[in-house]
C-alpha cells in the first residue's frame, strides 16, 4: 500500500474501518484479492513476483497491511521482499504487538517500511525507519510513505474524509452505499500546492504526481484500492481494481469471523 487510512476501535460495533490505494509500476505482476489457495484464511491480494502481499484479512479476524518508506537512493537490492511481512503474519497466530517487536528485531534485512498489524483486540505498528513497536490506542489514523500520521496532503485529505463517514454513522459490514462512499475518497485526485508537498528527494515533478491520493500516469499508478471492514462477527473486503488509471475488477467479499461464539 502506498497510502492508508483506518479508524481503529471507535465504535464497538466496528472496531475496523480501513481504506488504502496500492501504487505500483504496472509492469509488476498481481493477483487480485482471493483467498490464498495455500494459506486457505487469508484473503488477500498477492504479488507474483515476490509471493507477499501489501493488504489482507484472515477469517479469525488477524489483518495487516504495509507501506514502503520513500527513501530514493536509499533501496538496497537483495533485501528480503517487504510484503512477506505482511503474508507471514496473515499466515501465523503471533499476537500484533509481539509480531511487530518480533519484525523490529530483523528490521535491518529490508529497505523501509511501516507495517500495521492487529486482530480483533489489538493493533500495533513498527517501522525501520523511526517508529518504535507499539500498540496503537483507539483512534483515526493515516500512513503513507513517510511514518504513522505524518502530515502530507493526501494523508491529511483521505483521513478527514473517513472521519466524515464516521461522523455521519459508521459504515457497517453490510452498508454497500457507505463503502461506495469510502471507495470514492480513494479516487481524489487533488493535488495540493508545491509549498506543502513533502520534500523526499524525488523532485517537484515526481513529488506532484505521488501527492494525489489517486495516482495516474503512463507507467506508475494506483493498481489497486481496497476497503477492509471487520464487526464482532464479520468482515469483508472489497476491492476495486486498476488498469493504467481506468476501472478493472470489483471484487466485494464477506465471510463469517471463525472463533465468534
């Protein structure tokens, strides 16, 4: 993912309500969401080259998702894959906030990320790149490709929006107006003045065309956007997909939480 925003325990009804863009060079080979046919509780999206996965839920509930660090000469070939942080914990039974200082202790063997990992009950976040591991309190937060909330436009943007949803009653399991809603937000393609952009390196061009929440150009973009809900008894993941900017796949998948008595 390139860029997340979720609300986290606000509402006991709907202790998730998470939304993000994945931004990826289209020449990279992905499956959309599916259940995995080797790990048959995850469902998550997959990259082929790799084997990782950027965003997913399991049936018991256990979700996560990663951004990249924006670092431009700062990628190291031969570190291990980022997204198989993600698949490993959406595979295991590792508590969130044991797995995230699990993660900070071999942090060194991967270009930066920022991972966000949780069940039911808990969240936690860690970073290579700044953020200690540590279990998150409830409340509204954004992550793109910088540290947990840092405060760059689109992040700034994507967050108020959900919070506007939640405002006006949060989107439940099974309210498909609502996830419409949020799946709109992730298709902003305002772009914020040059002064507040983020400087990361890339240069004013690049800096323009990565500020939109929605990212469009001839080889790079958001491939796909994702809406993520979990309730006491139920989750679901709908996921719109992207093709050089225009609409492919709508996938919206429900399923019942194992272990719920």
């Amino acid at each position: 993912m390139c860029l997340i925003a979720f609300a986290w325990q606000l509402s006991p009804q709907q202790p998730l309500i998470l939304l993000g863009n994945r931004d990826e060079f289209y020449a990279r080979p992905a499956s959309p969401v599916r259940f995995w046919e080797d790990a048959p509780q995850v469902l998550a999206g997959r990259d082929e080259k790799e084997g990782g996965t950027w965003l997913g839920v399991t049936r018991a509930g256990r979700w996560a998702a990663l951004t990249n660090y924006r670092e431009p000469g700062g990628m190291q070939p031969g570190e291990l894959s980022r997204g198989k942080l993600v698949a490993d914990y959406l595979c295991g039974d590792i508590p969130p906030l044991a797995l995230a200082e699990s993660v900070a202790q071999e942090a060194g063997r991967y270009n930066g990320f920022n991972l966000l990992v949780g069940d039911r009950l808990e969240a936690a976040v860690c970073s290579n790149r700044g953020t200690e591991p540590r279990r998150l309190e409830p409340g509204l937060y954004g992550l793109s490709n910088h540290l947990l909330d840092s405060p760059w436009p689109k992040t700034e943007r994507l967050k108020s929006g959900l919070a506007r949803q939640v405002t006006a009653g949060e989107p439940t399991v099974s309210q498909a107006a609502d996830v419409q809603a949020l799946l709109e937000l992730l298709e902003d393609t305002t772009t914020a003045d040059d002064a507040d952009l983020p400087d990361t390196g890339v240069g004013l061009v690049w800096e323009r065309l990565l500020g939109t929440a929605f990212i469009r150009s001839p080889m790079y973009g958001t491939r796909a956007s994702t809406v993520l809900l979990l309730d006491g008894q139920r989750g679901r993941l709908v996921e719109r997909t992207w093709v050089a900017g225009e609409p492919g796949e709508l996938t919206d998948i429900g399923f019942a939480l194992t272990g719920v008595s």
